[in-house]
C-alpha cells in the first residue's frame, strides 16, 4: 500500500513524545514492504525550538543517521494535495494539525479513492472539547484514538461512527454499526477496508457550540 501520514514532525520530539511512535510505526509499515510518506510543515514549532537548543542542529543529523529510510516532505500553506495524495491508498491525518489542513484532506478525499483516518493522540477532547469542534471530520473514514477514554469521547459526542484504540491493542468501539468492509491488516489488526463511504455530518455537540 502506498500510505500518506501527516504529523507535526517526524524529526524532531522537543516538546513532542509522538514523533517515537511515529517514527516506530513509520518503519513498521516500510519493514513490511508499503511506501511510505510523512509530511510535516516546514515551520513546526517542534522542529523550529529544537533548532535553537545546543546540539539541536546535530540532533537532527543522529536522527537522520538512525533512521536513514524516514525522509519527511516538508510542506508549506500552498501545498498541492492533488499532486501529493495522487495514487494514495491511505491517508492518517494527526490531530495536531491545523483545522485548514484537515479540511482540505477531507475534501481531497471526496475526488479521491483513498482511506482517510484522524489520528489523536491529546487530551483536548477531554479538557477542551470544544477546540475539537475546529476540525472538520465528516469526509473521514474513522479515527485512530490514544485511549478508550478518547475513543468513547468521540462516539458519545457523535464526532465519528468508527473508532479504534491506537497503538494500545486494537479493539473497535462501535456506535451500534458493525464494520463490514472488506479488509486488509496493515499493521498490528488495523483493518483498512476497499470500498468508502463518507461518515455522517459533523455532528450535533459542534453544531449546537
């Protein structure tokens, strides 16, 4: 499968523990003979911090030493998402993303073939539920959650009809619907079905804010 991940940095974890698992799960994935694609913005505050640390320059090269198959694509506002998603089987779209981005993907998808899945890794839906309400996620396939606690937030609020537990052991939280596509395991059970279909509007707890 050719798979398009989309996260705040790849490269750099100042302030930012997500860049282990993704860079885990991103060798998985290749180990296991997919191509893939991380994108991450060319400004991430991330990155741009630990630029200004000492040494933070040649953490990045021991990064790119230690892991020599991760290459992240560095984006700015005018990215082409026709160009980049072109031919992509799957799309993962991290939380800690700007709202515009996530909307844009979703709508890419309306012209697209691909897999689209938001993946969060915060408590925002739980601290600051409303914030959550910036993210467009009706063309969205389902969402990848840190937690049953954040995986029940987001049925109980009618912000996604599918959700999963990631990268605890993945089991399916269901809003009365089973999931019938017809599927593939990528990585760790994650099963990615061919067909699509959209979820439903982006719900009543949004509408009503």
């Amino acid at each position: 499968m050719r798979i398009a991940m989309f996260y705040h940095s790849l490269v750099s974890d100042w302030n930012h523990g997500n860049a282990h698992f993704l860079r885990g799960v991103a060798t998985e994935l290749i180990d296991r003979g997919h191509e893939v694609h991380v994108f991450e913005p060319a400004d991430s505050w991330s990155r741009e911090n630990l630029l200004k640390e000492p040494g933070g320059a040649d953490s990045i090269s021991r990064f790119r030493a230690a892991y020599p198959a991760l290459r992240p694509r560095y984006y700015g506002e005018s990215i082409d998402l026709d160009r980049e998603l072109d031919g992509v089987d799957l799309v993962i779209v991290h939380e800690w993303n700007s709202p515009d981005l996530v909307r844009r993907i979703g709508l890419n998808r309306r012209r697209a073939r691909f897999r689209l899945l938001f993946h969060d890794t915060h408590h925002r839906s739980v601290t600051d539920p409303d914030s959550m309400c910036a993210y467009d996620l009706s063309e969205y396939d389902g969402v990848l959650a840190f937690g049953a606690s954040v995986a029940g937030i987001y049925l109980d609020k009618g912000w996604a009809r599918q959700v999963w537990t990631w990268p605890r052991p993945l089991t399916r939280a269901s809003s009365g619907r089973s999931l019938d596509w017809p599927g593939k395991v990528i990585s760790s059970g994650l099963v990615i079905g061919a067909t699509t279909s959209a979820l439903p509007s982006w719900t009543s707890f949004c509408s009503a804010q």
